[in-house]
C-alpha cells in the first residue's frame, strides 16, 4: 500500500519482471524459482521456444 501512495503499482512491476524471467528462463526453471504454479503461462505471454535449450541440456 505504500508503494500506491507514491504511484507504484507493485502488481504491473511483479508482471513485469515475470515477463521478464520468462523470457529468458524455460518454465520449468521459472516455476522452480519463482514458486509459481503458472510458469507456463507466463512463457506462453512471452512467446518463446526453448527447444534449443532443451537440446543443448541433453548434450551435455
């Protein structure tokens, strides 16, 4: 509520960097560090194919 009083809207920031992680991180590594349930969903909003990661991790 403090952030509000200075016109932050903390939800908008929260989506934001979710956004953010997810489009850098697979779902399953957001979910595992972020503690959500809906990673993939967020990696649905950001539109991206982790199919190059998924082969280069089974290669090493």
């Amino acid at each position: 509520m403090k952030l509000r009083r200075h016109g932050i809207a903390p939800r908008a920031g929260r989506n934001n960097a979710r956004l953010a992680l997810a489009t850098d991180l697979p779902a399953s590594v957001l979910a595992d560090f972020t503690g959500t349930s809906n990673a993939t969903r967020w990696t649905g909003y950001a539109r991206r194919d982790w199919l190059d990661y998924i082969a280069s991790r089974t290669q090493t």
